[in-house]
C-alpha cells in the first residue's frame, strides 16, 4: 500500500513539474504595466506571476538577471521622458525569456482641466497603482473616456464597480484619454475584496498541514501514526498523499495501561467547483466534506468582473479544514462583461435616401443574436427638407423583436416621402449587450431638389446632391410613372428651348424664381401640374409666344408671382381645354402693343386672393372664351390705352368683390372693369376706378 502511494506521489510530482513549465510559463501578457506608448503620467511595473517562475527586472538598460531586481510586488518607475524596462523571467525549468518596453512620459499638459480632473492625474501620477475595494464606486472624471484593454481605444464613461462579494485579488490595466482626445493616460487598478470579519474557531489539533502534502506533528509530548502505519516521534514534515482520506492518531509519549489514544479523520483533498448568478457573478463552492471553507470561514467565493471586461484567469484560494489552513486550490473562472460591437445594419438604398421600394438587412458577431425594432412610417409631403429634421429626432422606435435574419421590406408612398428608423443591439451568449446602432431610411419616389448652387459631381436630385438644372428635372419627370415634386432653392434659369411637360408634378419654391430667356416656354399637355410658392419671370423678344400654355390639362398656382415683359404682345398663361385653380398669386405683364396675363379657350378657371398688372396699349388681364370662370377677392390693374379688366365671350363667370383699377388714355370709351357679350355673368359687390 505504502509503495504503490509512493510511486504515485512520483507520477504526480513529474506531472506537475512538466505542466507547471507548459501551463505556467511567464508570457508578454502577463505584463501590465508598463505598456508602450506616450503617456501623461509616469508608470508602474505590475506583472502577473505565475507559479514556479522567477522574474528580474531592470530600468537602467542593464540584464535584469545579472544586475537586476527580483519582482514580488508593484514598483513605481519614477521617471519621466524616454524609458527602457527591461523584464527576464526564469521559468522552473530553467527557460529564459526577456521582454523589453520603451515608453514615453510628458507630464506636462496646457490643458486647463477640473479641479477633479486635476487630482486624478496627479494620484495616477504618484501612485499609477489605484487600490479598489469591491463593493465601492471607482469614479473617473467625466472629461476623460477610459477602456480596460488596449485592444480598443478609450471609449467609455462614468464610473466602475465591482460586487461586493468580490473575494478575488487581481490587477487591471485601464487606459483614458482626456477631452482633448490627445492625451493618453495608464495605470493599474488593484482589485482587493471588501474587508469582512467573521469568527473562525479551529480545532485544537497537535500537527500542522501546509499545502496539503506538508504534514507535521508539532507536539512533542505524543508519538503518532498516519492510517495504520508504524508509531513515531515527531519530526521533520513528511509527505502525505491527500487524494485519499486518512486517519491520523496520536497518544502521549510514556505509556501507562488505558493511555487514551486520540483519533482524527483527515479527509481527502476537495475540488473546487464554481457557477454563475443572475448577475454573472461566479460563486466558487467546495465540492467535499462540508467543514472545509474558504477564509474567514466562508463555505463561498466569489469573483466579479467591471463593465466592459473580458476576463480568464484562475483564482488561488486559501483552504481551511475545522478553522486549521491545509493549502490553497487554483480554480479556473471566466466573466464576460464585454459587449458585442453594435449590429450593422445595412439598407438596399446608397444613402440616406432611395428613390424604390427599401429593404433592410442586419448582420452582428457570430453566435450574437439581434434585437430590431422598427419605427412606424412616418410620412412627410415635403419630403426631405431641413424642416423635417428635428421630426426625424423625435421618432425612437422601442418594440424589440428578434431578428431571425432575414430581408425586412420598407412600403413607400405613391404621394409622400416615407421616413423609417431602424434600431438594433446585440446580446452575446453571456448575455452582454450592445448599444444600439441606428439607420434612416428615406424613400422618396415623388421628390427631388434643384439648387441654383449646387456644385456636386454626383447629382440625384436628392435634398444632399441636388440637381442644378431645369433639364434634369425634366429628364426625371418624363421616365417617371408618379407625381413628382420639384423643390426649387434660387434663381435657376432656364435656357433656350420649349419645355413640354406632360405628366403630372408640382413646382415649389423655397425663396426661389425660375427665370426664362428669350425663346424658353413650357408647354403643358394632358396633365395636372402644380406651381406653389415661385416666382416665374421672363423678357422676351417673341411675339405671342405665352409664357405657360396648357391644353387638355388642369393647373394649379398659388402664393406665385408671374412677371414677364414683351417686345409687342405677349400672354403669360394659356390654356385650352383645361382647369386652373389659382390663389394668392399675381400676374403682371408688359408689352408694346398688346398683354394679357391669363387667356382661356373652353377651359375652367377659379380665382381668388390675386392679383392682375397688364401694361399694353391694348390691355387685358383675364380674356375668357367658352367655359367657366370664377373670380372673387382680387385686384385688377390696367395701364396704356384700351383695356378691359375680365373679358368674358360666350361663357358662364361669377366675379364677385373685386377691385379693378385703370389709367387708360381710351377716347373709344369701349374699355370696361368687366365685359360680356353673354348675360350669363353673375357680377357683384366689385369696386373700379379709372373707367
């Protein structure tokens, strides 16, 4: 029995020693300070040893293994400028491995900082080792971001906290950058657990165990026995094989007939098992008989990781038997607190906007799931105009679902631009979650913009790439199958050429004019055109050539301004066949020998709210030839020698509540606010001076 244990204990001690040299071996990572880089505070060599390794270092450039020092514990390198740390390990085995770090410290910075933000450069200064108790707030000041890897720049905020159940000692390594974004700051976080008191009684036991396989029997005054071996003196420690359970009993040195013998159950070695709490907190529990404990007599530990940190690492735990120390227990434990990158979310459209029906998809870390949710369309007439941003802000959509990967169709409008929101995160398999990444998405069939100063190489008539030209606009209209709304910023002018337009659309202007030259006319033809807000200006050397003409078509103006002078006659708006509905708008025009500013042939037209300028020797402001007309709340002005105010032949006209005005040298008298060559012209409630 005894030599099969012996040669057990053997096997063992050649395992260990051969895993210790592979699972131990001191690594460029266990080095967390210092690091490479420029930094704004001096530094601190903190290393993470592992077990049969010894580790020199030196600051003088000098082999730390000849002329160095042995590393046990944190050291502030107090020095600034440039620094070599040079670090030798010895590893059990005999390997050696060197590490050198070259860094650079500036101290000094004009950067006028918080009171708060001064003291803590200046105890990262003096002390780049910051001593937290789990359990406690470890503030940063809010003109610094921070991070707990090098991996990623400093991104987060505010404060850092620990559980206070925390019972593992550990270093962090934490980087921050100030306001600026230009000056760089390291140190290390010492992580010690909150102080607890806890009565501890052990038992009263006459030898000693230090990790587990060290026995001795301190007592002098009794012989002992381990399980049924021989009876001895106490000694020297000796080894005891703890994968098994053990007896050990003991009885005073002289003999005498019905000496008590003292008997005591020494249990085999326990394991150390570890699970995690709602919270992600790893509890560490002893697997075994029920009297072994942590310290201060605690069946429990535990060990916690800050927001934002991704931790693997093995905990040394002290073990106790009854209140007496037997060795301690390595126990092997992982807290993810880092989250997943934001999904990427990814549209069918180049852009902020798409002029087809959308569809969006969302991609994120492997083994990730994604949440989503959608806003409601949001649908805006104007489409996508400065105005409409701060709508755009408040729309925040907030009903998750999960995304089960595939392509999310948008629907669009056939009269409006539709405005979507898309919000997503991400939860990885240990539950952390992303902050939310977030798409606009803007389809916009109907809508497109002319700037007069547009200087874009790419223009798709877009609010962002506006079109610069009257000719785009017009190209987009003739291959299109909706109504489409111009937006017009400027004075854009518009060359030689006559522009047919017909398919339905609307002009609006923002503090705009279009301006046309000599031969330019537009011509309207079988559809329902809208011109808002603009002001339509012309000089022409044509002879009855109308600024806008349109046949078998409807028209809309209003809050427009027409204004055109011809060389001898002119017209500004024509229309045969057609209806016209204008409000708010003036129409003024100027020619030698003859105006008119509105011509109807068997067409239908409504005013109100306008106003009419025609300045000719024959003048007219409104010539009505078949069909209905409707005026009402309006002014008319007439200037040269013969004029008349509404014309009306063979029609059906209501002109009620008008003003016409006239300055006319008509020795004929046959000029006239209103004319009729029918009855059938209902006139009421109108004023005319001049006549």
């Amino acid at each position: 029995m005894n030599e099969m244990r012996l040669s057990v204990k053997k096997i063992i001690s050649i395992l260990l020693l051969f895993t210790f040299s592979k699972l131990f071996a001191f690594e460029e990572k266990n080095i967390l300070s210092p690091i490479s880089g420029v930094w704004k505070n001096k530094q601190a060599l903190v290393l993470n040893l592992e077990k049969g390794t010894d580790v020199y270092y030196s600051f003088t450039g000098s082999d730390p293994y000849v002329s160095g020092f042995s590393y046990d514990s944190p050291v502030l390198i107090d020095q600034t400028g440039d620094i070599t740390v040079k670090i030798t390990s010895i590893a059990q085995s005999g390997e050696r491995k060197d590490f050198t770090i070259e860094y650079n410290v500036e101290e000094n910075s004009e950067v006028e900082y918080s009171i708060q933000s001064k003291e803590f450069i200046n105890s990262i200064n003096q002390n780049p080792t910051v001593l937290y108790i789990s359990g406690t707030d470890f503030f940063i000041p809010s003109e610094f971001l921070y991070s707990l890897e090098n991996s990623k720049a400093p991104y987060l905020k505010s404060k850092l906290f620990l559980s206070g159940k925390n019972s593992v000692e550990r270093f962090v390594s934490c980087f921050a950058v100030d306001f600026t974004g230009n000056n760089f700051f390291h140190f290390v976080i010492q992580v010690l657990p909150a102080e607890k008191t806890t009565d501890s009684k052990a038992d009263n036991v006459p030898f000693e165990i230090s990790e587990w396989n060290n026995f001795s029997f301190k007592d002098k005054n009794f012989i002992y026995r381990i399980d049924d071996e021989n009876w001895k003196s106490p000694s020297e420690s000796s080894f005891i094989d703890r994968n098994y359970a053990h007896k050990i009993s003991w009885q005073p040195v002289e003999f005498y007939p019905g000496n008590e013998i003292f008997e005591y159950e020494l249990p085999a070695k326990p394991l150390v098992f570890s699970k995690k709490d709602k919270n992600g907190v790893v509890e560490f529990f002893i697997d075994g008989n029920e009297n072994f404990t942590f310290e201060k007599n605690s069946p429990f530990a535990y060990a916690d990781a800050f927001e934002n940190e991704d931790i693997k690492s093995s905990a040394c735990f002290k073990i106790f038997y009854n209140g007496n120390y037997h060795g301690t227990i390595d126990a092997d434990f992982s807290i993810d607190r880092l989250p997943p990158e934001p999904p990427e979310i990814f549209s069918s459209s180049v852009g902020k906007l798409t002029r087809i029906k959308s569809f969006f998809r969302i991609s994120s870390e492997p083994d990730a799931k994604i949440f989503y949710a959608l806003s409601k369309p949001f649908e805006i007439p104007d489409g996508f105009v400065e105005s409409a941003q701060s709508e755009f802000e408040k729309i925040n959509p907030t009903n998750f679902s999960l995304y089960k990967g595939n392509e999310i169709f948008l629907k669009s409008s056939d009269k409006n631009a539709v405005f979507y929101k898309v919000c997503a995160y991400s939860v990885d398999a240990s539950g952390n979650k992303s902050e939310v990444s977030e798409k606009k998405i803007i389809i916009d069939e109907t809508n497109y913009y002319l700037f007069a100063n547009s200087q874009n190489e790419i223009q798709d008539g877009s609010y962002d790439k506006p079109f610069n030209s009257f000719d785009q606009l017009i190209s987009v209209l003739k291959s299109s199958n909706k109504k489409l709304r111009f937006h017009i910023y400027g004075n854009i002018e518009i060359p030689d050429n006559e522009f047919l337009i017909s398919k339905d659309c609307t002009f609006i202007g923002h503090d705009s004019s279009l301006s046309f030259k000599e031969n330019t006319a537009v011509k309207i033809l079988n559809a329902n055109v809208e011109f808002e807000n603009l002001i339509i200006e012309k000089k022409s050397r044509d002879e009855n050539f109308p600024l806008i003409s349109a046949k078998n078509s409807s028209v809309g103006i209003s809050d427009c301004e027409f204004f055109a002078v011809f060389l001898k006659r002119g017209t500004l708006l024509d229309l045969e066949n057609s209806n016209a509905q204008i409000e708010n708008s003036g129409f003024t025009i100027q020619s030698d020998s003859y105006a008119c500013g509105i011509s109807s042939e068997n067409s239908n037209v409504n005013c109100k709210n306008s106003r009419f300028t025609s300045v000719a020797e024959s003048c007219f402001n409104v010539k009505i030839s078949g069909g209905t007309c409707s005026f009402s709340d309006s002014s008319f002005s007439l200037i040269g020698i013969f004029g008349r105010g509404i014309q009306v032949l063979n029609a059906n006209a209501s002109i009620v509540q008008n003003e016409f005005n006239a300055r006319l040298s008509d020795s004929t008298k046959k000029s006239s606010p209103i004319w009729s060559n029918v009855n059938s012209v209902a006139s009421e409630k109108n004023i005319q001076k001049g006549f």
